[in-house]
C-alpha cells in the first residue's frame, strides 16, 4: 500500500512513521510492476508530474502544439517530468538555474537546455510565442513570462513556487491566444484520479530515467544535510529515506 500526499506530513504527522493509521480513501494499493521502493521513489514529485501532463493532456496538450518548458527542471517534479514527457513523445526545454546541469538533463530527455540567468525577461503582455507548454515549478518573474511566451491553445500547469508566489499577467495570452493555466494540487487530488495516475505511472507511463533521477539512498540521521540542500535549491533529482536504517 502506498500513500502521497493528502496532507501527510503537512496537516497529519507520520510521513516517517513505520507503522501508520490513516483513512482508508488515502492509500492506493502498489501496482503489481512497482514495489515499496519504486512507489516511494517515483513519490509526490513523480505523481505531480505525472497529474499536470494528465491535466494539460485532458485539455489537448499534443507534441504538434511544440516543446514544452520544464522550469526548475533539476528538481524532483521537474525531473520527473522531462522524463515522462520524453517518454510520451513530446520535445521538452529544461530551464535551470545549475550551470553544470545540462549532461543530467540532456540525459533524462530534454532536447535544449536554457539558463534561467540569461532569459532576459520583458514585460510586454505577449511575446515570441515559443513553447507548446510549460510545467512551472517555480512561479513569480518566471510563470509570468510564461503566459506570455506559450503558443496558441497551449497549456501551463503550475506546480510550484520556488521563485514566488506572485504571478504578474494579463488577460491577452488567454483571449488572443486560447492559453490555459492549469492548478495542479497532488494533496487535494480526487481518489479516482490518484488511482488511474498510479497504474499509469506502473505502465505506459513509467519513469525510464528512475535510476538517474533517484540516486540516493539516505536516513533519518541524513535528512538535515539534505533539507540544507532542498532549501538551498542545490538538490538535483529525489532521495528516499530509508526510516528503518539506524
Ligand atoms: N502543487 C503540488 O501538488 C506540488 C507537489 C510537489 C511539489 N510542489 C512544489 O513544486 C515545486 C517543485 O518541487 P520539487 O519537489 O521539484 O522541489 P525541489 O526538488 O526543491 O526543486 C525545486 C527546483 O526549483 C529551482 N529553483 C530553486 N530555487 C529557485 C529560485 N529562487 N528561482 C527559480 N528556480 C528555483 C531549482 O531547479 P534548477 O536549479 O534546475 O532551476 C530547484 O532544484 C516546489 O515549490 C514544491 O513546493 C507542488
């Protein structure tokens, strides 16, 4: 059995715990490809992932509409998602801030690597159209270029606020353009939903590059040297915490 999100470590404590008791509507059973390691290192990054390109694909997000951008691409949910959606056939961008990140990138699938120092942001309501997408981990300066640059009936799914939580925009991208912006919330996700996406994740959807991704295997006594790291934005992949090693 496996259990993301939910409020798990958010409102409820025991995202650590060996043994927990939780409502029966938040686990979902481990699809019988996947075991408790895979499910925990494909984790909330992973199923994030995997619920915005469900979401941009449910509104016709197609590899002809043109490459989508990944923003804090060597992240958890940003390096899941170029994987997945390599796997699926579309072109991706990956847009970081680590110099020395484009081998591990490239190496997951995307095609280009972009610097997010060197974007040189405007303000116009719209710009050059340029991508077929996005999925934004990162908000603020960079989710607002965003809705200015993404091609017509393109799809934004936005995940996260690593650069802010403010979006400056304005109506033009969404009626001369047919752009949607799409929320993706995996805490609050419906049960179906979290269902479909799990035996996808297990099948047609499977993470290739897991083992690129997940590197490392830490425990408890390890997680401060790596919350330095999260915080920090120099974390690069996922880490699964063994709870049981001592
Ligand atoms: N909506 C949801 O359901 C959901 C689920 C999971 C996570 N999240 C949120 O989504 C975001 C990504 O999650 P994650 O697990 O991938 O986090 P993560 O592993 O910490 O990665 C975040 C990445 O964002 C980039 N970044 C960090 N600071 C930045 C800054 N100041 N400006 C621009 N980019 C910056 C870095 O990538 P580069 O160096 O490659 O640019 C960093 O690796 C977080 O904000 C998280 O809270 C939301």
């Amino acid at each position: 059995m496996l259990v993301t999100g939910c409020g798990l470590s958010e409102q409820h404590n025991g995202g650590y715990a060996e043994v927990v008791r939780v409502p029966a509507d938040w686990v979902v059973p481990i699809p019988d490809s996947l075991d408790p390691f895979k499910v925990m290192a494909i984790g909330t990054a992973g199923f994030t992932a995997a619920l915005a390109i469900a979401r941009m694909q449910d509104n016709h997000q197609d590899p002809r509409l043109g490459p989508v951008l990944v923003t804090g691409a060597t992240g958890g949910v940003g390096s899941f998602a170029i994987s997945l959606l390599n796997g699926l056939g579309y072109e991706v961008v990956a847009l970081t801030g680590k110099s020395d990140a484009t081998p591990y990138l490239l190496s997951l699938g995307a095609g280009r690597v972009l610097d997010r120092h060197s974007l040189g942001l405007k303000s116009q309501p719209m710009e050059r159209a340029q991508w077929g997408g996005a999925i934004d981990n990162v908000g603020g300066d960079i989710l607002s270029w965003i809705t200015r640059t993404v091609n017509p009936w393109g799809n934004i799914a936005s995940i996260g606020q690593a650069a802010g939580v403010d979006l400056k925009t304005t109506v033009m991208p969404f009626i001369l353009r047919g752009v949607s912006l799409l929320g993706v919330s995996s805490a609050n996700c419906p049960r179906e939903w979290r269902m479909r996406l799990w035996q996808q994740l297990a099948s047609d959807m499977y993470p290739r590059h897991l083992d690129s991704i997940v590197t490392d295997t830490v425990s408890m006594e390890q997680l401060p040297g790596i919350f330095e790291k999260v915080l920090s934005g120099k974390i690069k992949g996922r880490v699964v915490v063994d709870i049981k090693s001592r």
